[in-house]
C-alpha cells in the first residue's frame, strides 16, 4: 500500500474543523508527553520508532482501519521508515511532512475583521506552539506584532497581498519563544518596538512601544494606542486598535491569565497584574476583542482557528479576572506549570545578548509555550 | 574508556544513529562495550531511551564541539 506525506497545513485545517485522526507518535515517551499534535478529535498512540526496529507485527492490531493514520516524529526520518514498515503490511498510511519541527513553525493567517479606518487585522495562529501574532493593515501599510521567529510568513502573506511593513513591535521581552521583531523590522527597513522597562538590557538599538506614543498605520487613518499593562514582564504593554481591537501580549488569554515568574520576579509583580486585569482593563470598553498573544487549548480555537472572546465576556466567564486578592495570589505564585523550555536562553537570545544558530534556536523552542498560568 | 567497537553515525539523520547502533549491538557479546559517535542532536534522548528499554547500559555521553559520544555496555 501507499506512503503518502501529510502537510503541517492540511493537519492544521483538521484541527480547526474537529475532524478525526489517529495519530502514531514514534517519538520517545518524553517528548511525546512534553508536546504533541492536539486535536479535539484525535487519538493517540505512542511507541518509539526505535522499538519497532525489529518489525510492526505487533503494532498494527491496534491502529484503526476507519480512519485516517497519521505516524509523526520529530524531523520526518523515523516517521517514512516506520510509515514504509506500516505499508509492507498492507496498511495505507501518511507521514508528517517535516515532523514536529515543522508543526512548530507554521503560521496559519485568521482575518479577524475590518478597521473602521479602512483595512484589516489579521491573527498569525502558530498551532503547534499557541503563539499568535498579528498583521493590522492600512491602505498598503502594516505593523505586526509579536513576531514570531519565521518572519517570511509575514513577509510573504505582505507580498501577496501588496502590503509593506513599516512597523514591528513586540508587547513585551518574550520568554517562550524567540521573536523575530528586530529581524523582520531589520528585513523590510522598519521601526522595531519594544516596550522600555523590558528593554533596560536590551543590546540593540529598538523604538518606544510606550503609552501616550501612538503609531500610524496608513497615514492617519488606524490608530495603535500603546496601554500599559504590566504583571507578565514588568514593561508588558498592550494595543487598543481603532477602539474596537485590545491585544493582550501575555497579560490577558481567553481561557487563563499570564503568570509574573518568567523573568524570577513572581512575588514582586503580582501587584501589577491585578492591577492591570481588575483595574486598567476594567475602565475600557467591555465591548472590545480580546486578542491575546497565545493561547493553550485547541479548544480556544473558533470558528477558522481564531482565538478571541470579548472582553465584557471575559470577565464573565475567565477564572483569572475573577478571584479575591488571596486567592489570585496563590494562583499566580503557586503550582505553576513547568517554565518554558530554555526560557532563560529564549529572553537572552530577544535582548540580542546570545546570537544562537538557526538550528539552535529551533531547539530552544521545542516543545509549548507554557506563558499562562493554567496548563 | 576502552571500546570493544566503534560506530561512526557523525552527519547521519534520524533514525539511522540507532538504527546502526542496533546493528552493531547485535555483533557485540553479553558485556562488551560500543563507542558511538553522532551529531544528529535527537539521538542523545533517543539512544538513553532505547538502551533503557533494551536492557543495555550507558555507561558514558560526553559532548565535544558539536559531536555526541556514548559508551553503551551490552545487557
């Protein structure tokens, strides 16, 4: 029977839409217990390509032959050959295309909506890590925000579309992945933003994502205010776009609230973060699209993958925006999930202190993003 | 540490570094040792796992300018 390679996008396209799949994880137990392809309708098998070595035999009993069978691993290699051992039985069997590796780097384009100014915001859906990042476009000009490392996916969704960047910015100094702000910006000659209390180490040279300094998106006509909203890093600083949008950074998720310990200071920001969930995000409009910077469930995907909830609704149904100042406290100081992967060398690696290699940039990101407080 | 075999598996992509190192296992008696030298970063996690689940031992893994070594005793 037939090997044919499955694309991390038409993998994408059957997590948004809840379609079944059954998935042979050859990875080792650990890595498949750290981080796996999520779906709501998915099933699960895990056993090692190194212990199937010696043949599939006793495997194949337990794969399904009503669906669809998807054998992953990390790069593709192991995934062909225990593929090829699967077909030699007669089974007929896809492989991911470029493995987990790949599942980590792509981006899928949402559009959110239309600008009242004229143009539109767009969500980067970063699947396999729940990242997000965004496109706000305006009469041919864009800024993205919070970049993520393969910034030739915005480069080429603004090519197609006739778009130039102008301007990039991060929310904040990011701990679970590796931005590519300064690269993008560096890249298409625009200005890259960072806010200043997260900069105080940066090496670089970078522009003021600050509240009061508004930026222009299409001449006059679509406005990013710069809102700062610290407790997740100390500068974290979030975007009101043409009074309809709020980016959140990692202060605020639709199903969970950022955590202040990525950068050692847990006890010392937890003042910040109350303040800006219950008392800076309170003030504004209850109408306004939360758009967060990550998110940690499939289940957060709507309809065509994106991820946003309105505020008003938000306060009504998110844990984190409703508990007494004890009981916050304990949450995002106690029981944390585990730190992100190399998050210290991921934080390095944005202030331009460390200059890994592609290669081991893309180790550093292995695995989920972890930026919430909530597994 | 003195190696009763050498397998060469630098520049070699998963899942070849184990799929050799099984072979070249396979040669070796109860107790003898495999030196094993890879480049491929996933075979450090990989070759502890299957030389757990194999019942074989290792003994060593070092990291020298890029390159992995392990020292993997027969069970």
């Amino acid at each position: 029977m037939t090997v044919k390679p499955m694309t991390v996008k038409e993998v994408t396209k059957k997590v948004i839409s809840k379609d079944q799949l059954f998935i042979l994880d050859v990875r080792n137990h650990d890595a498949f217990g750290d981080w796996k392809i999520e779906g709501e309708n998915f099933e699960y098998l895990n056993i090692p390509y190194f212990d199937l070595l010696d043949g599939v035999e006793d495997i194949v009993d337990k794969l399904p032959l009503n669906k669809q069978v998807l054998v992953v691993c990390a790069k593709e290699g192991s995934s062909v050959m225990v593929a090829e051992m699967l077909s030699e039985t007669g089974l007929s069997v896809h492989y991911l295309k470029g493995g987990m590796k790949a599942w980590s780097e792509y981006l899928e384009p949402v559009k959110i909506g239309d600008l009242k100014g004229g143009g539109s915001l767009y969500q980067f859906v970063r699947i396999g890590k729940g990242c997000l990042s965004y496109m706000i476009e305006s009469q041919g000009e864009a800024i993205i925000v919070d970049a993520a490392r393969m910034t030739e996916h915005y480069e080429t969704f603004a090519n197609e579309n006739n778009i130039l960047i102008k301007h990039v910015a991060d929310t904040h100094l990011h701990a679970d992945h590796i931005s590519g702000g300064r690269k993008l910006a560096e890249k298409v000659g625009g200005t890259y933003y960072i806010p200043p209390k997260d900069a105080e180490e940066v090496v670089f040279d970078f522009a003021e994502l600050q509240e009061g300094k508004e930026i222009l998106v299409g001449g006059t006509k679509v406005i990013v205010q710069p809102l700062y909203t610290p407790g997740h890093t100390i500068g974290s600083t979030s975007l009101l776009i043409d009074d309809k949008y709020l980016l959140t950074g990692d202060i605020l998720f639709v199903e969970s609230i950022g955590r202040p310990d990525l950068a050692g200071k847990a006890e010392d920001w937890v003042a910040d973060l109350r303040e800006s969930l219950y008392d800076r995000y309170k003030k504004l409009d209850g109408g306004l699209m939360v758009l967060p910077a990550h998110f940690s469930k499939v289940s957060e995907l709507g309809e065509n993958g994106k991820v946003t909830a309105s505020l008003k609704e938000l306060y009504e149904r998110n844990e984190g925006l409703n508990l007494e100042s004890d009981k916050f406290r304990t949450l995002v100081t106690d029981n944390l999930p585990p730190q992100p992967n190399s998050y210290q060398e991921i934080r390095q690696t944005n202030m331009g202190k460390l200059k890994p290699d592609e290669e081991e940039q893309r180790e550093m990101e292995i695995g989920p993003n972890r930026c919430a407080v909530h597994n | 540490m003195n190696a009763d075999k050498f397998l060469d598996a630098k520049g070699l992509a998963c899942p070849m570094p184990i799929v050799k190192t099984k072979k070249a296992m396979d040669q070796l008696e109860y107790g003898q040792i495999l030196e094993i030298h890879a480049t491929d970063k996933g075979a450090k996690n990989d070759l502890s796992a299957w030389a757990k689940s194999g019942g074989h031992e290792l003994m060593e893994h070092t990291e020298e300018n890029g390159v992995l070594k392990f020292f993997l005793k027969k069970g």
